[in-house]
C-alpha cells in the first residue's frame, strides 16, 4: 500500500455475489454493504482488491492488477459477481462517489481487541482506514457496521456503537480509534 499514497482514486467498484435488483439491502446502500470484494482501480493502471476472510478474523487485501496489466486471476474471470459501482446513482451513496478523483493520503490497520480466548491468536485486523484528499474517510471493514463476519465498506458514523471501545490502530498500541 505504501506504493499508492499520494495516487489518484479511478474507480472503486464492488463485485457483489447477487444482482443489485435482487438484493434485501437499502438500495443506497449496496455498494458498501454487499456481499463480495472491492477493487479500487489507481490512476496507475494498479487495482487493489480487499475482502474479509473470517478465519483470521481479519481484513485482506491483494494486488489484483499491477501496472504490467498482469492480474491476480482470483477474482477478475468470475463470471458469477455483479459490478456495482461507487459512483451509482441508485445502488451507492454519494459519498463513495466522490473518492474518485481524490488521492490516498494514508492508512491505518484498524485491530480490535479480543473479546475471547478463541480469538487471542488471530490477528484480528478488522478495518482499513484509508484517508482521502477530499477530506472523506473509508472503512474497509469486517463486521465493523453489524459486529459480524461480513465485509462492508463504511464511513466511520458506521460502526456498531457496541464495539467501538475494541477498536485501536494497531500502530499506536492501544489508542482507542
């Protein structure tokens, strides 16, 4: 990630495993709640993908395309995901709309602190906070909008209250978020 601060947001788009029309989610709303990756396209021709990967309780991300045009493969043939994307009218709020043009400033590993045992040893990476020149703030989040295993792209206000005094950034040790 350190390649892309100060690089021009292109294009996020959410690969969604069901039709936008088909979806139960608030239609404003698809976009940062459904289910399936983000890829955010650089103005480099480099494209990054994020999702959730529950078994480590965490936050993943990829290089999905670098600035050869090789891909990762891992997602970009999948026939069976729906593009939706950020700056849509119906399926996406116009706050995501608006991260395209601005550059990424900088990062934060967002961690949270284990609720139980079970879960001391993962290394519970649950958000990245990635900050934009336009002022705005996205989450890439596992479960952070429900406290679920779920991958969701959120602006802060979206944080289940009922976790956010578990939530640091882990370069700071235990600063509260």
């Amino acid at each position: 990630m350190p390649d892309l601060l100060n690089k021009k947001i292109t294009r996020p788009i959410r690969y969604s495993w069901w039709s936008p029309e088909m979806s139960n989610i608030e239609r404003c709303k698809v976009f940062s709640l459904t289910s399936g990756p983000l890829f955010i396209e650089f103005d480099t021709d480099v494209c990054v993908g994020f999702a959730s990967q529950p078994s480590i309780c965490s936050v993943e991300l990829w290089l999905e395309k670098d600035k050869e045009n090789k891909r990762s493969e891992l997602l970009s043939n999948d026939k069976e995901l729906f593009p939706v994307y950020a700056e849509d009218d119906i399926y996406s709020e116009e706050y995501f709309g608006e991260l395209i043009g601005s550059e990424l400033l900088k990062y934060e590993i967002i961690k949270m602190e284990s609720p139980n045992s079970l879960y001391w040893e993962l290394p519970r990476e649950v958000g990245i906070a990635l900050y934009f020149s336009n002022q705005s703030m996205i989450l890439i989040s596992h479960g952070l909008h429900d406290n679920s295993d779920d991958f969701s792209v959120i602006k802060r206000e979206q944080i289940d209250d009922s976790i956010l005094d578990l939530l640091y950034k882990a370069n700071s040790g235990h600063e509260l978020f």
